[in-house]
C-alpha cells in the first residue's frame, strides 16, 4: 500500500502545487490578472482534478495488490492517505508562498470581502462588523498554526468527499467459489 499511496499522493500533490505556481502570478496576489472569483474557480478545480488521482490509486492498489477486489474500508484507507499526502504538499507549499512571497494575503483578502460586500450595497452596520471581523481573521492568520489548519480545511474536505465516493465506486468483492 505504501508505494501506491505515495506515487499517486505524491503526483496529485504535484498537479497541485504546480497549479499554485501557475496561477498565483496572476491571481490578486501577483499582477491582478485573475480576479479573486477567478482564482477561487481555478483553485478547486485544480482540486478536483489533482484528487482524480485518488480514484486512480485506489483502482492501481486494487487492482495490483488487491487481486481485483478491495473492501470501502480498505479503499478509503488507501484514498484517505493519498488525500493526506496530497493536503500536506499543498499546506507547505502554501506556508512557503505565503510567508515568503504574500505575507500580505489577509489583507488583500479582507479588501476583497468589504468591496464585495460595498458593491452588493450591505449595511455600513453589516460592513463594520465584516470589517471587525477581518481584523480579527488577519491576526489569527498571522499564527503559523491557524494558518495551517485553515489551509488544511481549504483543501481536505474536496480530497475526503472524492475518496469516499471513489471508495464507494471501486469497492469489489472477491467472487463466490461455485
């Protein structure tokens, strides 16, 4: 299981982190080409598409070890620990971007949250609260350790759904002897 889990961990770990590095360039974070829509539609796409690979690992591990049978409890095993492995190399690479190139992420971010919330015409109530907010979300990021948990949550819940569906897909039961 080992093998498996890390190649295909470590390939869609890589779609995701060479996706990071195509597109920040140009996301708000980089020159403004992409909008931060834009970049949040490309992200999880590029999401969906690196966890494709969790569906293929979990196929090669039964197919290659499993004899062509693998219970949901097994398959989500192995999908879960390529999710992980995937979720990992996405939080370092985003601990490196964002210390080292953006620190200045959350307060991009929190100016995108108050003009969206301008421009949809909301309460100067309901701006001064998001406003609060965002000041408080802006020190809590700067904690390594809850910049880190909330990278993990951006990217996890998108690996654990594509694993449990693909557990349910894959999941085959060896054949009865007649």
């Amino acid at each position: 299981m080992k093998n498996t889990v890390l190649k295909y961990g470590l390939i869609s770990g890589g779609i995701l982190v060479a996706m990071m590095a195509i597109t920040m360039p140009f996301s708000v974070c980089g020159n403004g080409t992409l909008s931060m829509e834009t970049s949040e539609i490309l992200g999880y796409t590029s999401m969906i598409l690196a966890f494709l690979l969790v569906f293929f690992g979990i196929r090669s591990y039964r197919e290659n070890t499993g004899g062509g049978t693998i219970s949901f409890g097994k398959a989500f095993k192995v999908g879960l620990f390529i999710t992980l492995i995937t979720c990992a190399m996405y939080v370092i690479t985003w601990e490196i971007v964002y210390y080292g190139f953006i620190p200045d992420f959350a307060d991009k971010y929190a100016v995108h949250v108050i003009d969206g919330m301008q421009k949809k015409g909301e309460s100067p109530a309901a701006i001064a609260e998001a406003k609060k907010k965002m000041d408080e979300f802006k020190v809590a990021y700067r904690n390594p350790l809850f910049n880190i948990g909330m990278t993990f949550l951006e990217v996890f819940p998108v690996g654990l759904l594509v694993t449990l569906i693909s557990a349910g897909i894959l999941r085959r039961k060896p054949a009865l002897a007649t």
